[in-house]
C-alpha cells in the first residue's frame, strides 16, 4: 500500500514523523507538492506523478500546509483535491473542510452559527468601518490576515493614530480588515488536537507576549483539559468539517473562547507534552479509513 502526503517540505519533522509511522506498518510513504502533480481530462490517467497514476497507485493523501501561491494557483490546488476526492481519493482534511477553516471570517461564522462562543470581531474592506470597529471594540484590537497561520501578520494596535495609518495602508492594498477585539489571556492559550470525534493531545501554550503560536517561540506546556475543553474542540472540528484539526481557545474571564481551527496542523510542540505518539495515531486512522472504504 501506498499513501501520499501533500507538503511544502518532504524533510520536515511532521513529514519525517508520518513517514517512520507508516514505514511501521510496512505502507510506503510518498511526498510530492502540487507542482509534482499534473491533471488530465478527457484522457487518463486523471492525475500522475511522474510514473504514478495517482488514483490507481495511492490509497489516500493527507494534506499538510498548503504554501503560499498566486489566487489561480491556489484556486487550481483545491480544484485538484475536490476532484481527487470525488473521483474516489480519501483526502484528510477533505478539501471542503480545508477551505472553510482557511478562511478566518468564514471559519468564525460558522462557528458562531453552531452555537460556540468566539470573539467579538468586524471585517471590512474599506479603512472607515475598520476605524469605527476599532472604537466599537475597545480601542485595544488585534488585525488579522484573512487568510494565514502562525501568527504571521498579526497586529495588536491599541493607538489610533496607527489604527489610521495600518487600515488606509491595507485599504490602498485591496486587504480585507479582520479586527477583532484583543482579549486579556495571560500570554497563553490552549491548543487542542482533535482526530476524529476525540481530542489526540493537548497543550499550553505559553509566551512572553500576546502572541502565542510555537512558531514565534511560546513554549508547550502540559494540560488536561476538562470535558467542556474537551467538547468544545470537537465540536469545532466537526462544525468546520475536520477530521484532524488543531482547535486554538483562550480562557477568558467570561468564559472559553474558540478563536481558530487549524486544518493542517503541525504537533512538534504537543509531542514534547504527551506520551502517545501523534503520528501513530494518523496513520492508523488513515488505515482504518481506507480499509473501511
């Protein structure tokens, strides 16, 4: 059996993980980006690899970040993962899923309209109602790309002299304005890793500053999370469509906050805090899946 892996980096450590996980179970795993992958129609094989018929050869495909690309690039990418799946592919995430929790504004609405609790926030495309939602919210407000991870791009801006300069400089730019308000949290929040309907490993993650992604330095620390936690991430996960997702709460004083999904989601820093390994797992659920289909 064969399974590829949808990735940027074929030597990253999450790639390298999956690859020893697989191996166990004597699967071999191939790694290709999108640029590796060429489509036909009207003739097959639908979709190849070099020598590889890619419906033929390969049982399933889990996708890892997509990477950075142009709108048709992007556009093309999804239009290659929804046709995978229909022509019979089994995709984790499903493409769908993908694209709901990519997108911040859609991914929060969803949310909200499934009953979870999220932070107040007000997106915009001009620089005036991103100034009224400044003041609307607080005057203490974080800007976030519509679409991005990491934390990459994120703002805190609490001046309105520089909310005035950042939102006509984004305006100018053509950028949506996602402003939501900034929430006290005590420089960590919790990470959740959701498989399936159950929470894999969980984590604290701690920063010296508002920002909390393990990417920019915050430090994972070891976390039980209660059943509400526990079901809040779930339902998160299961809302936006995800059957492997990283659910990103802050505790608040007025209560847990949902404040990202994550669709592709490393746990370089969840396994420094939990003794299953998180790979193992994947892959046995993409087995089971595939045997079941």
């Amino acid at each position: 059996m064969k399974i590829g892996i949808l990735t940027r980096n074929e030597n990253s450590w999450c790639s390298a993980q999956l690859k020893d996980s697989f191996l166990k179970r004597d699967v071999t795993l191939i790694c290709f980006r999108f640029q590796d992958l060429v489509a036909r129609v009207g003739f097959k094989p639908e979709f190849s690899l070099d020598e590889i018929d890619v419906l033929t050869d390969l049982s399933a495909i889990i996708v890892r970040p997509i990477g950075r690309g142009s709108l048709e690039e992007i556009i093309f990418r999804m239009d290659l993962l929804h046709r995978l799946q229909r022509l019979g592919m089994y995709i984790l995430n499903h493409p769908s899923a993908i694209e709901r929790a990519v997108d911040k504004y859609y991914a929060l609405s969803l949310l909200e309209e499934n009953g979870l609790p999220v932070p107040r926030t007000i997106v915009a495309e001009s620089a005036d109602a991103a100034l009224s939602a400044f003041a609307d919210l607080g005057g203490d407000v974080v800007v976030k790309p519509i679409f991005g991870s990491r934390g990459i791009g994120s703002t805190r801006i609490s001046d309105i002299d520089v909310a005035e300069r950042i939102f006509r400089a984004l305006d100018f730019n053509h950028q949506v304005l996602y402003v939501q308000e900034f929430i006290p949290h005590g420089d960590y929040d919790l990470r959740l890793l959701v498989l399936g309907r159950r929470v894999l490993a969980s984590m604290k993650r701690v920063a010296a500053s508002w920002k909390t992604n393990i990417s920019l330095g915050a430090k994972p620390v070891y976390y039980n999370p209660p059943h509400e936690i526990k079901e809040m991430a779930v339902n998160a996960a299961e809302t936006l469509g995800c059957e492997l997702a990283g659910v990103d709460i802050l505790q608040t004083k007025k209560g847990p906050l949902v404040i990202e999904v994550n669709s592709q989601p490393g746990w370089k820093g969840l396994q420094t805090v939990t003794e299953i390994n998180i790979a193992d797992e994947i892959a046995e659920y993409v087995l089971a899946k595939v045997k079941k289909d």
